[in-house]
C-alpha cells in the first residue's frame, strides 16, 4: 500500500523534545541506523544531539517534511495538543505518516488528537515508556502501545530501538490508561517504602540490610530496587491525570487521593528519610 496507507517501512524517525527521555531515546535510534532528525525549543541542546548522530532541525515543521514517524517526547498535555491541533506543525507531515505520543497525557487527549489527524492522512497513536532514565539510557524501556494492530506492528521497529519489551495494550489512548495504571501503583509503593523505612530507622534496624532482604520478600518493589535514585519531580502531574480519569469514570480511588497529597509533600525531596523519620 502506497500513499496514506500504513504499510511503508519506516526509515526517517523524527523526535520531538530532546529531554532526559527524549535524548538517550535519540542516541539508540541513531546507533540502530534509523535517519534521526530532532527538534527542541531549546537550541542549546543542538550540539548533544549531533554528537548522537541525529541531524538538528530548526522547526517543527522542518522535521515533519522529512520524517515517516514522529515520536513526541514533551512534557505536557498542552504542547502535544499545540503540536497537533489544527494549524499545529505537525499536521503538516507527509500523510502515511505516524505520530506516536510518548509524553504521559489524558487517554481522551490522544484519542481526539488521533480523530481530527485522520482527515491529514496521520496515523496517531499513544506510546508511553516506563522503567524511567537509567532504562532510557540502557535501552531497555517498556513501550505501550495503543493504536490498529497494522499500525502498531509498524512502528514496533522503532519502539525496539530503545525497548526491550513492547506490549499493544489496545485501542489508541490504552497506552496512556496502561501508563497511568502503572503511575498510580508506582508512587504508592515509593510512599509504603518512605513510611517502612521510617518506621525502621526509627528502631535502629540497619536501613539497607533491610532494603536488600525485603527485596527478597513479598514486598519486593521497583522504588525499593532504586532507592535513593528516584525523585517526585513528576509525581503530582501523573496523579492529577489519574485523578481526573477516575473522576470521569465515577470510579472512588481513595488511597491513590492519599498518595497525592503525600506526593505533593515529597516532590522537593529525593528518596531519603526527611519527611517520615526524625
């Protein structure tokens, strides 16, 4: 299939946002012979992205016109919708063309972006990372993928540039639901191990000889494998969007609402015993 169809092999990867997911990201794609072109706002970022072996490019629209799959890599649900709104710079790209969204945004958001692209001949589709920086720069991320089977199998290819597992969790917004999903689960293991340690040291048990035995335990948990390497940076932003979606749902999530608050409370702080402890 020529033209708008899905079934032309991807060789071109644009990205968009050149942060601390998008650049590692960049570096795998380049480093696996994908042509790799990449804008961000922030020009200061041109000379690491080159020396990846990526091609810096000055607009947005730039790198619409030479790209056959866009991954977006920002932060916020407002600049994916910039980016793809009518007008936006990407609706410009060649049509045939994939868009998959990795930023964390609402489920809705993707699945409406994705309805008004179709009239561009734009495969939209959600593709959110999980396991965090040190899987970013190792390669070794988790891909959800929401999207048409033909459209996810596609894009697979480049998904394994920077991940060792992908996982088609449905229809287009399922990724965001899946990444959500893991969010909330995330962040209450990370405030069960902030209070169990707390309530630990304030025994006099040896702190990481209990780490690493309850690593063996039933309590075995992902924020307890990296203590001390985590932060809260994004901890409120990913519960607000869990928040929401329960709420539109009519679905009661109240120790996630706990967690919230407790996370809003942690943010400044990297993983260490200051809030819960002496």
């Amino acid at each position: 299939m020529k033209g708008t169809g899905v079934q032309r092999k991807l060789k071109t990867v644009g990205v968009v946002g050149a942060g601390r997911m998008g650049t590692p990201i960049i570096g795998h794609l380049a480093r696996k012979g994908f042509t790799t072109r990449v804008f961000d706002v922030d020009a200061a970022r041109a000379g690491a992205v080159k020396g990846l072996g990526a091609k810096w490019v000055g607009s947005p629209e730039a790198l619409s016109a030479e790209s056959d799959t866009i991954l977006i890599c920002v932060g916020f649900d407002r600049e994916v919708q910039e980016l793809l709104s009518k007008g936006g710079p990407l609706r410009k790209a060649k049509p045939g063309t994939i868009v998959a969204i990795l930023s964390t945004i609402h489920p809705k958001t993707v699945q409406t972006l994705a309805e008004d692209c179709k009239g561009a001949g734009l495969h939209v589709v959600d593709s959110t990372v999980c396991r965090g920086g040190e899987a970013a720069d190792s390669g070794t991320l988790l891909s959800f993928v929401g999207g048409s089977a033909e459209v996810v199998k596609r894009l697979t290819p480049v998904l394994r540039a920077y991940s060792t597992d992908v996982v088609h969790t449905g229809g287009v917004g399922t990724a965001q639901v899946a990444k959500a999903v893991n969010n909330l689960i995330l962040w209450a293991c990370l405030v069960a191990d902030h209070e169990g340690l707390a309530l630990a040291q304030h025994y006099g048990a040896d702190i990481e000889a209990l780490r690493r035995a309850l690593l063996m335990s039933s309590c075995v948990n992902g924020p307890l494998e990296k203590w001390g390497s985590q932060t809260m940076a994004w901890a409120e932003d990913d519960m607000a969007i869990v928040a929401e979606m329960a709420a539109e749902a009519g679905i009661a999530l109240p120790q996630a609402g706990v967690n919230r608050e407790i996370c809003r409370a942690l943010k400044p702080r990297r993983h260490k015993l200051e809030l819960y402890g002496r």
